[in-house]
C-alpha cells in the first residue's frame, strides 16, 4: 500500500453540522434491488461498488454479502447504512441535507491492491464529483 | 475484513479534502489502518453498526454522535469508543492475530 501507516490524512471539519451535507459509505454489501448483485460466488471477492441515490427508499435495498449475518440489515437495513437515520436528523435541524449519491460496496475481498489502489479511489471520486457531500459517514457493516 | 478496506476508503475521500467519520464494530481491525476519525460502540456485534432493528433512537444516538467527532479535537488514527447501554448486549469485538 502507498499510503503510510504513520501519516493518516485528515481533513478539518471547518464548517457547522446543521448547514452541512452528509453522505453514507457502506462495506456492507448494501445496493438497490434492481441493481447487480455483488458476486459473492467468486472467492476473490468483488470490487465493485453501487451508487444509491438521495430519494432511496430503504425498501428497494438490500445486502449481498457472505462474511457477516446481515439478517438484522434485511430488517431494517438502516443498522448498516442509516438513510432513514439521516433523514431524522435532517428533519431535527441536526445536519443541513442528505448527499446526491451514497455508496454501497461489498467489503470482502482477497484483492487488497486493487482495492487500495482502484475501488477506494474510484468511490472517493464519485464523492467528490457527484454527491456534493460536506461530510461522508462510513460504516463496516 | 471489510472493516479493514473501510478505512481504505475513508483515508481516500478525506485526501480529496472532505472530512469523514466511520462507525466501526471490529474496532481492533480498523485501528490496524489508521481510521482518520472512528466511533466504536462498544459492544455492538457485526451487522449492527447503528444498533438493532427498529432501535430508532439508539441508531440516531449513535450518528449523532458519530457526526459530533467532527467538532470535536478527535486524534488522527485512534478510535473514539462510547456506551450505549440501551443496546443491551456486549458482543467481543474481532481480535486482530498476532503473528
């Protein structure tokens, strides 16, 4: 990996919660339904990621994921990727709004390099680009 | 594992300049990557990075919380662990092997 270990990069968070956007990452296999599943069959694991939109309704997701019991997600899929959450404290006045896009990916994979080096970059770019977000919360699953 | 890449991920949006908070549950396998800023609920198992099902509050305690690391003078690469007793279980989070 070519990042130190030593040195974590780390942005300031300069503005205020309550006029800021927030986006969620998620490890935790999570994609709309009519989306591809992630391709749990290959033991390598899969390296790719689904953009889910702001208006998602929880009820169009789900998890595909082999390396965690995600029957507590399939409840109520807000204990991995909290959008309804959000939207609570949204409507407190907690945050400011909810991002453009959110991203699911399936966290498990023997393909580490391309991981670090290809799929982290890729979703830090859709970030950035797309999803106007002030603040990301990411989740492990 | 996936709280490994995780970080992955996280380290490269925070280098675009956008700050970032991860709610982790494998606390020790995150924390091997240097999470920029980390909340562990301790306790929570796998699968229920907010808490349970259902658990409104709670979930909204705990990304309350999260998203309050922000403001707070966290440190770089440590993990931020809190309480949430209406969560009702302690589950032992994963151990890293030592080699």
């Amino acid at each position: 990996m070519s990042i130190s270990r030593k040195c974590v990069p780390f942005t300031p968070f300069e503005g205020q919660l309550s006029k800021s956007t927030i986006a969620i990452v998620t490890a935790g296999g999570v994609h709309l339904k009519d989306q591809e599943a992630f391709n749990i069959a290959d033991e390598l694991g899969d390296l790719t990621f689904r953009i889910l939109p702001e208006d998602v309704e929880t009820s169009d997701l789900m998890v595909t994921h082999h390396h965690y019991d995600h029957s507590d997600a399939d409840e109520d899929i807000n204990v991995v990727f909290p959008i309804d959450v959000l939207r609570d404290l949204r409507d407190e006045g907690f945050i400011g709004g909810i991002a453009r896009k959110h991203v699911g990916y399936m966290g498990y994979t023997m393909q580490l390099k391309a991981m670090y080096e290809g799929t982290a970059r890729e979703i830090a770019n859709e970030i950035d680009k797309g999803s106007r977000a002030d603040v990301v919360v990411l989740t492990g699953g | 594992m996936c709280h490994r890449t995780v970080v992955a991920v996280q380290r490269e949006i925070e280098m675009k300049g956008v700050p970032t908070v991860l709610i982790t549950v494998s606390p020790e396998v995150s924390a091997q990557m240097r999470p920029p800023r980390a909340l562990y609920p301790n306790g929570f198992k796998i699968g229920n990075s907010l808490g349970k099902p259902g658990l409104r509050d709670l979930q909204k305690k705990v990304l309350r919380d999260a998203l309050t690391l922000l403001t707070e003078n966290t440190r770089p690469g440590e993990i931020n662990t809190r309480e949430y007793p209406e969560y009702g279980e302690y589950h032992e989070p994963p151990r890293v092997k030592k080699v």
